[in-house]
C-alpha cells in the first residue's frame, strides 16, 4: 500500500455554530436556554478552537430579531462559556456585540461587513465575510459578472479598511450561501486557494463555511435535507482546508476536527 505524502501540515481551526434561536435552517443546530451552554461545551471537549455563537438567525428569508431579544438570547451562553473557550459572536448589531465582547467573545463574525470600526474600538478581531444583499433579500437574483473577482475585491477593500482602523485578529470569509447561487458557491470553492493567498497577502486568514448549507443537497440528489448532508459538508471542509483556509465554520464539530486532524497528519495509522 502507498505511504501518505511526506510534508508538514498546521492542522486548520474548526469553528462550533451554536445558534441561540428558534429558526436557523438546520434544525440539529437549535438550542435554547441552559442547554446551550452544555452544548458549547461539548464542542469544547470534542476539539472545537473557537464556538461561534449567535441570536439571530442569518438564513435566507430570516425574519429580523430585535436588539434586546437578541443579546437575551446569547448573553448568557457567552458568560457561561467565558474562561472555556475562545468564543466568536455572530451578530451584525454593534449593541450586541459590546454586550458579548463585556462577557468574554473576542471575535465579532459580522455578516453585515459594518463592524470593522468597532472590533477596533473593543480591540477584537473580526471576520468580514461578504454578502450580497440582507438576509432576507439575497437570494432573490444574486448576479455577478465575475464571482470571484467580485467577492476578492471586496474582501480586499475590507481588509485595508480593518488594517488602517488598527485590527489586529482578522479573518476574511467568502460568504458561501449569502448571496450566491449554487453554481457561485462552487466557483468560489473551486477558486479558495486564490482566497486563501489573498488573505495571506493581506496579513489575514481565510474562513470557510458550508455545513450543511442548501447547495450541498445539489450532489447528493435534489431536495436532500440538512439532515441528510454531513458527508458532503466533510468533503467541501476538507476541500477548503487543502485549498489554505486556516478555520472552517461547522455545525459537526467532532467530525470535523477528526476529519482536519487527519488532513494534517496528525493520526497515525
């Protein structure tokens, strides 16, 4: 039997959703309450890096939650899992996230691309990730000339502009799913490695994500549920790990991370 490939690989991040709401779009990611925070702490135990946690469901179509409901939401899952974890808040709401960085998040994951000044400010990092439209409109007719010059351009202007508003920890994300039609979401997985060299270029760090997300149903048959789409989000996390993304965002943490150590050698057979 052939030996693997003798060569050093960094074993890239995985990233815990832990979604505090009623209706994001893959029902086994829903928690509320005290449970939540045992949730995050499992994906601890099972080897997550950071655990990204949100209120406020940013699927297609989600209806908006307003700024109070939201930091109720997810004001005590950041405090019961500070000190445990490295821990990112997605939000797009300044309010939100100065009442989750107070509690212990040192990422602000801003679908919004607006929040830059502000991660400055609380001096935490930020992720920029790139949307065509709000949540509730971009997926009406997302349109590019070209998807990956488009996106590139964008996150190179946003990533200047954190650069000269003094942001340390940066991470630039493509936006798989937001905004984008199937076949503009496998362009850009197809093109990750020229992502993942911008961000270097930029003194920044590539993240990905695709778990579960609709257009992984397309492979495995129309109409395949979230439920039913592990298998395909495994092989588009390891496609973005061999193409350079350092952190990949995922809903099945204990895969995942057995999935990249694996990629980086780490187990020996």
């Amino acid at each position: 039997m052939a030996s693997l490939p003798d060569m050093e690989r960094t074993t890239p991040l995985v990233m815990g959703v832990l979604n505090a709401t009623p209706d994001s779009f893959y029902e086994g990611s829903r928690i509320t309450g005290p449970a939540a925070v045992d949730r995050g702490l499992a994906m601890v135990a099972a080897g997550a890096d950071w655990i990204d946690v949100g209120g406020e469901s940013s699927r297609p179509g989600a209806d908006h939650v307003d700024v109070r409901a939201e930091i109720d939401r997810v004001l005590p899952v950041v405090e019961g899992l500070a000190g445990h974890a490295l821990l990112s808040i997605d939000t797009t709401k300044a309010e939100v996230a100065v009442a989750a960085v107070a509690a212990g998040a040192t990422l602000i994951n801003d679908v919004s691309g607006t929040l830059a000044p502000l991660a400055a400010e609380l001096g935490v990092g930020w992720v920029a990730m790139h949307a065509q439209g709000p949540p509730a409109t971009m997926q009406d007719a997302p349109h590019y000339d070209d998807v990956v010059a488009e996106v590139s351009a964008w996150l190179e202007a946003k990533a200047v502009e954190a650069r000269q508003l003094g942001v340390g920890d940066l991470w630039l994300d493509p936006g798989i799913g937001f905004g984008k039609t199937f076949a503009h979401n496998w362009t850009l997985l197809r093109h990750a490695d020229e992502l993942a060299a911008l961000a270097e270029r930029l003194d920044a760090r590539l993240l990905v994500g695709t778990s579960r997300k609709r257009f992984l149903g397309e492979p495995g048959g129309p109409g395949l549920a979230p439920e039913e789409r592990l298998g395909a989000s495994l092989a588009t996390a390891l496609a973005a790990m061999e193409a350079g993304a350092a952190m990949v965002r995922v809903h099945d943490v204990t895969a995942t991370v057995q999935a990249a150590r694996v990629f980086a050698e780490e187990v020996v057979v």
